[in-house]
C-alpha cells in the first residue's frame, strides 16, 4: 500500500516517487513542531502515537543535512530534525520567524533553499538531493525497489507470519467466532502480529499496508484461505518425499474429533523412511459427513491428489473411532479394501486389541462403560490428589490383601483404562472406585472444587448402575480369550508372527461360548449380581427399555434381557469383528515374519515365505529370482552366523549392511513394516500423535483451524518462504494481494 505525504499542498506518495518518507516523531514536542510546520490543522488533535502510527512526510520537506543513509535499502533522519522546507508562503515567513529570530542568516539561507524547491516543479531524486548534501553524485536514498520484488517480499512476510503462529499454535482469531470483528473490538492475532512486525522495522510490509487508517486492514479471507492452501501443499511435499521415494504406505484414520465446526477423522500415513524407520506422520483431516462412498472418494482424493499417493502402493487400513462412527468408518475401509485388495485392514499397534474390539461396538451397555472409563481417566488426571483418594480406597477395600491392592494401586499409576486387561481391573476396582466417588461428591472437608464434586456424581451414577456391571461383567469374560493374543500382537516380532497362529484356537473357544450360550450367561449373570449385592446395586431391567417399548403384559425378566441385550450381542460382535480383522492377506502377511532371522532360527529354518509371500509378489524386485535368494537368505543364517545374535525384529534386519545383497527380501521386508499392526521404531516416530492430543488439548473448538493444525503437529518441517511465494504467485497469478482487503 502506498504511502502519502502528509504536508498540506504535497502530493507525494511512495508509488510514485523514489523519495523517502518519514515517521512522525513519538516526542510530543518534536511532533508539535512537525503539524504545524506542515499546515495540517486537522493532525493537532491526534496524539504523536497515532501520527507516528498513520502519517508520513516525504524527504522533500527536510534539508539535506538532516537525511542519513544507513543502508541501500533505509534511509533515517537525525534525532532532531525538523521539516522546514514547504511549497506554503505564509507558512514559509512564520516558520522562519519562530525558528529563526537570531539567525538571520540561517533564515535567509532556509528562504533561498525554499525559493530554489518552489521553482522546481519536478520531484527530487536520489542523485539531485546527494549532490546538494556532497557534490560528489553519491546515492544517499533508498533505492527504488521494483513492483514485483516489494510484492515478493511482502508475501513472504505474510507467510512467515502464519507459520510462526501455526508452529507455536496460536489461532488466527483471538476472539469467539460470536464476537463481532468491528474496529472497537481487539485485532485478530494475525492482524496484530502484521502491526507488530510492522513497526519492528518490516520495510517490505510498511510498504504494502500504511497509508490511511481506514486502509490498515489484515489480508482478505480468500488470500489467507489461498496462503494456507499453499503452505499445506508445500508440508505435504515436504513431508511425503520420502513416502513417495519408498512408494509403499499404510493408513491410519484416528478417533472423531470437531474443528472449525466440522466433524473431521485426522488422518496418518505410516511408512519406511530412509533410515528403515517404521514413521506415522499426519498429513491433515478428512470431513465425515455423507454416505460411505462419499467418504471413500472423498478419503482416496486426500490421498492422491492433496498428498499426491498412489493407492495401488497402499498396503496396510487400520482405525480407531468408536461407537457409531467406527460402523460407518470400517464400512469406508472395507470399501477400499475392496478397490484395493492388498490395503489389509489391521489392528493398530497404539490401542491394544480389547479396547479397540469393545470401542466398535454400538450397543446401549457398552457405550455406557466405554464412556464411563474415558470419564474416570479424566477424572484422575486432574490432579494427583484423586489418585491419591482411589489408592486410599483400595487399601480399604483390599486390608486382607496386600499383594492385591498393590497390584491394583500399580495399575492406577498408568494408563490402565487402555491396557489388555482393563476390564478385568475394573471389576477389581469397581468397590474401590464407588467408594472414592462417593467420598469426593460428599465433600464433607471441603476439600474439592464444586466441578470435581459434581463430576464425581456423575461417574458414581454410572457405576452404581446394574447396567454398567452387567456390561462390564460379560465384556471381562469374552474379551478374556483375546487377551493373550492380543498381547502378543503388541509384543516382539517372534510374539507377532506366533500369534498368528494362535487365532484358530482363539475363534474356537468363542464359538464354544456362542454355541453353549446359555450356560455362560448363567454363570456371568450370577457374578454380576454377586458383585451388585456387594455395592447395593439394585438388579433391574435398564428404564430406557420400557421407554422404548410399549407396555406388551408380559414382564421381562433381567436375565433374559441381559442375555438377548448383552451376552449374545458381545460374543457374536468379537467373533466376527476378530474375523474381519484378521483376513486371509492378513494372515499370510504376518506368516511372511519368519523372514526376520530369530524366526528363522526358531523354526529351525524350517519355512516355506514362498506361499506366504505371494500376494507381495508384484512388490518385489525380481519376482522370478525370489526363490533362489530366498534359498541363500537361509543358508547365511543357517550356516555363516555361529555364535552370532540372529536379528529379531524387522528393524534390526533391515540394519545389516549385508541386507542389500538380497534386494527381494529387503523390498518385502520393508512392505510387511508398512503394516499399523506393528509397533513405531520409537517414541520419535509416534511425535505425530502425540501433537494432535497436545492442539485438541490446548485449543478451544472455536479457535481449531485445519491448516493451522497441520503446521503446528509437524513444526519440525523446514519451511522454505521463497518457495511458497513461488508456488503462490503461480498458482494465484492475478492476485493483487495490497488490493484484496476485506
């Protein structure tokens, strides 16, 4: 935006004309001076902050002395100069009768300066004022800074300012979306930080933005909308470089969450980088709204055209909503699964396999445990007082005990609502955890906030609901025999690929239980009502039942209802969601592990990868040499490691220098650790998830923004400034960002 000279009669502004303009000084006195030697009498009432904020004079009201050049690019006055050199006549005489009454000749030699200016219709250039100041030609101001290099700059600036926001998660808007933005409101952030950088010396944004007050405005909607664009295309360049180098990849779609007033699933790429690190990176969100082939197209879009994939390279789906979302959101993998056959949907390596059984389930009794155990991790998070309640409780509960309420205070120390026996524990804990609550929501000390008191009842309702005991009862007993094997799938590589074949036996035992239906329930019916009688639990049928259902004459008794609601429900659910999990491309994938030496060695080298290996058979280098390689991978570990550690993980394989000798076994290698069920090379490798957590933590709803969101939970990328303003000025080349105001 250009700036205008101030001085009443100049027409100066910096669009126009190579001269400098100048600040109004903050020094009352000094400002003083400067309003009334430039005739505006409109300026006397505003104060030296805003001048200095709003209005400039050119350096053609300055004797030259008073000019200094400190860089090609700035051009500063003294400390204490004072414009003197006006096209105005009467205000010429009282100038120089207030500033001058003792020096006639410093009057008379302003009055001849002046006189020269008038008659010199053409404005001054950079050369006609250094050889008035030296006489030697020397360029003394800025130089003149062409359209396209300033507009350059300025973008630059405008980006900066959005990745330094969005890496130190600060929102775009610092007010409530319901706040309305008028001028008597605070700036948004963005605007601010512009002013703020502004007046830290930012010459190139000075540039565009000042000029009138009116005209100070932050860039307009559509430019902001198109910066983010562009800085999302460059972190996904930036970030899937090495995804599309190594071709293969996984997806990982994470638990519902709302920003920007959407419903959006936040979505990962899994992959091998070039350190032969199994990495999860997030790459942005997907909106959940429509149908199922909605949401498909709309997945597959994300991916190869805003990351820029191919899908024929995915290998690996795995999920992590529940409830109702997880239906709908399998249904969107199966889908791809069915484009894609080779995309085998896997359990994810960061939630243990019982809650992600029990997290897919719809049912009434379920929910209400799952939310119930979200609420107690809450609770107790807050502060370490809680923790210490609970632990009090179960002293009390466990005095006969000591090895048992040790365990039991241990498991609270972590996160035990998301282990593989979480339901076990809370059955244990369930007395204890009743007791707490009532001891909190008591409050007879005073001891807790009215928030914690009222939470606290809250999750007591829901404990001391036969319900919730019955649910939790019989999610125990059938989640039971996945436990161990699920276990194992979060273990060492040998623990996977074992496991694998442990499924078998694991399905039969809950097909014995589904097939003797009755029998079980009875037992799980009875321990239940044990454990209510020990609470003061009432045994009843849920009252959302008959709300639902008209009055029939016939009373339906709480065994039978748990049964049809509950028990039969759960084990059918386990059975098949295990089975859809575990899919034959599944199945032959993890058998494919005994590649990794250990398992070699404790197969006795006794393996046959080529039938298991045979979906992968495209993936690999030389499809046709694979046996014979195949043959010499056995016999190096076999025979030429005596006394040597065998490698037992497919990290620790993939390490060995001697690796690249067998290219087809390191390609399969490296497509089988694409897989989710395997667990990330370390703690850096998951950070992603981590920062999603830390923003949806830290950010109010109304402040989460998509783009901002996806620079802060990868502010380890290196921004490259210059090549955003590249992209966007070719991809906006019509934009005329000084004249896009809102």
């Amino acid at each position: 935006m250009p700036n205008f000279c101030a001085a009443l009669n100049c027409s100066r502004n910096s669009t126009h004309s190579v001269l400098a303009f100048f600040r109004f000084p903050r020094d009352p006195e000094r400002c003083k001076k400067w309003v009334e030697n430039c005739s505006r009498s409109d300026l006397k009432e505003k104060t030296p902050d805003h001048l200095n904020k709003y209005h400039r004079l050119c350096a053609r009201h300055f004797e030259p002395n008073l000019i200094t050049k400190t860089s090609p690019f700035r051009t500063v006055l003294k400390d204490n100069a004072i414009p003197t050199i006006f096209d105005n006549p009467s205000l010429k005489r009282s100038n120089n009768e207030k500033e001058n009454k003792d020096a006639p000749e410093a009057k008379k030699s302003i009055s001849d300066s002046q006189s020269e200016a008038t008659k010199d219709n053409t404005e001054a250039t950079t050369k006609e004022i250094s050889e008035s100041k030296n006489g030697d030609g020397v360029d003394s101001s800025p130089q003149v800074i062409d359209e396209e290099t300033l507009n350059k700059e300025y973008l630059k600036s405008l980006f900066d300012v959005v990745v330094m926001m969005g890496t130190q998660n600060i929102p775009l808007h610092g007010h409530s979306d319901k706040e309305p933005r008028s001028k008597s409101f605070t700036p948004t952030n963005f605007q601010a930080l512009l002013e703020y950088r502004i007046n830290a010396g930012d010459e190139f944004l000075r540039k565009k933005f000042e000029g009138s007050p009116g005209n100070l405005e932050h860039c307009s909607s559509t430019q902001l909308q198109q910066m983010l664009g562009v800085m999302e295309n460059c972190v996904h360049e930036e970030l899937l470089a090495e995804v599309k180098e190594g071709r293969f990849f996984s997806l990982v779609v994470d638990s519902l969450v709302e920003v920007g007033g959407e419903s959006l699933l936040p979505l990962f790429i899994r992959f091998v980088d070039k350190t032969n690190c199994l990495r999860e990176e997030f790459v942005g969100f997907l909106l959940f709204e429509g149908d199922v082939e909605a949401i498909t197209e709309r997945l597959i879009a994300e991916v190869t055209e805003k990351c820029g994939l191919d899908m024929q390279y995915c290998r690996g789906q795995a999920y992590l909503c529940s409830g109702v979302s997880a239906m709908k959101v399998k249904a969107v993998v199966a889908r791809i699964a069915e484009l894609h056959p080779l995309a085998v949907l896997t359990p994810c390596s960061s939630c243990s396999l019982n809650i992600c059984l029990a997290n897919t389930m719809t049912f009434t009794g379920v929910h209400l445990v799952m939310s119930t155990l979200k609420k107690l991790d809450a609770f107790f998070s807050k502060s370490p007082l809680l923790q210490n309640q609970l632990e009090s409780a179960i002293s009390i509960y466990y005095q006969g005990n000591e090895e048992k309420a040790n365990f039991l205070k241990e498991a609270c120390d972590s996160k035990w609502t998301e282990q593989h026996d979480t339901f076990e524990v809370a059955v244990d804990l369930l007395e204890a955890l009743l007791l707490c609550m009532d001891s909190v929501h008591d409050n007879e000390d005073h001891k807790w906030s009215d928030e914690v008191a009222h939470n606290a009842f809250v999750i007591s309702e829901a404990l001391a609901d036969f319900e919730f005991v019955m649910t939790l009862v019989v999610l125990k007993n059938t989640l039971s025999f996945s436990r161990a094997f699920g276990k194992n799938l979060q273990g060492q590589t040998n623990e996977v690929f074992f496991a694998s074949s442990s499924l078998t036996a694991v399905l039969h035992s809950l097909n014995e239980v589904y097939e003797n239906i009755e029998v079980y329930h009875e037992f799980w019916f009875e321990e239940s009502i044990n454990l209510a009688a020990a609470l003061e639990i009432p045994v009843k049928v849920p009252r959302l039942y008959f709300r639902k259902r008209p009055t029939s004459g016939e009373e339906i008794q709480p065994e039978t209802y748990y049964k049809e609601q509950v028990t039969i429900p759960v084990v059918s659910h386990v059975i098949k969601e295990l089975s859809d999990l575990f899919s034959e491309n599944h199945l032959k994938a993890l058998k494919s592990l005994s590649l990794v030496p250990a398992i070699m060695g404790l197969l006795k080298f006794n393996t046959a990868e080529e039938t298991s290996a045979d979906i992968y058979k495209d993936d690999l280098l030389n499809s046709d040499t694979f046996p014979a390689e195949l043959h010499c991978w056995k016999i190096k570990w076999k025979h030429g490691t005596k006394d040597v550690v065998l490698p037992s993980t497919i990290y620790e394989t993939l390490q060995l220098s001697d690796v690249k000798f067998f290219p087809n076994v390191c390609a399969l290698l490296k497509v089988l650790y694409n897989l989710p069920v395997f667990a990330l090379t370390n703690d850096k490798c998951s950070i992603a998830k981590q920062r999603l957590t830390t923003y949806l933590e830290d950010t109010p709803v109304h402040h989460r923004n998509k783009s901002m969101a996806l620079f802060f939970i990868n502010c380890a990328i290196k921004h490259d400034m210059d090549s955003m303003v590249e992209t966007y000025l070719k991809m906006y080349p019509d934009s005329e960002p000084s004249e896009n105001r809102d």
